[in-house]
C-alpha cells in the first residue's frame, strides 16, 4: 500500500513529491482532523523562525590551575575571548562566587574559605555562551 494511505473512509490526503509536502484532513460523524505540513515543504521551517548557531560552537579552552587546589586558583581565558564573568558553583548548582574579568588572561580565585569539596568553574561570554570546568578544592 502506499505510504500516505488514502483508502481511509472520507480522508482527503495529498501528497507533493516535488515540494516534499504532506497534508491531510479526515471527518467522520463525531469529529474532523486536519493536519500535515500546511502546504510548506517537509523540514522547513516557518516565516520569522530564526535558527542561531551561537550556542553551537565547542567549549571555551580554558585553563584551571592548580586542580586540586588548597587555597587559590588560577583561570587562564584564551586571547580573543570575550568572557565577561567567572563564577563558582557547588555541585548541586549554588552559586558560591562570581568574579568580573578585566583584560588579564590569567585571573586568580580565592577559595581558601570554602569547604573541601566538588565545584564547578564557569566562564560566561558576552553572548551567554557558558564554559565548565570541574574543580576540587582539598
């Protein structure tokens, strides 16, 4: 049988090859359905939809030294990089330390007050895109 079954009682499917589009609508006694792709080709998508790849691009390449650390922690952002902040997370997501980035690539992070443990290091860029790293404070 064909794919798209149009032996279906009081169904009305078409089907475009060319335009790789589907729709279809069937009414019985109770309830009628339409659906398929509104006459728009299979996989495209709507008007105004905007796809953005920002949030696409691989992980920062960023440095956390030493790890496992004791008291302080260096991160060492790579040039050309546009990290606007730094933030410390425990492990279950609290966010324990945020920290502004200035032109340095290496900035130091104070962690003697913290209990020994899981953390998370993040570095946030100015278009939101987020970097991780796992780091143990002993």
């Amino acid at each position: 049988t064909d794919f798209f079954n149009d032996n279906i009682p009081n169904s009305q499917p078409s089907f475009d090859p060319d335009l790789l589009t589907y729709d279809f609508s069937y009414s019985s006694s109770f309830a009628s359905y339409t659906g398929g792709t509104s006459g728009q080709p299979i996989g495209v998508l709507p008007p105004g939809f905007e796809v953005s790849t920002n949030n696409v691009r691989g992980k920062l390449d960023f440095e956390v030294y030493p790890n496992p650390t004791v008291d302080m922690v260096n991160v060492r952002i790579p040039e050309n990089s546009d990290v606007r902040t730094i933030k410390v997370y425990s492990i279950v997501g609290a966010e324990i330390l945020m920290q502004g980035v200035n032109t340095e690539s290496v900035h130091q992070i104070d962690l003697s007050t913290l209990t020994p443990g899981v953390y998370l290091i993040s570095l946030i860029e100015s278009n939101g895109r987020i970097s991780s790293s796992k780091l143990i404070k002993q």
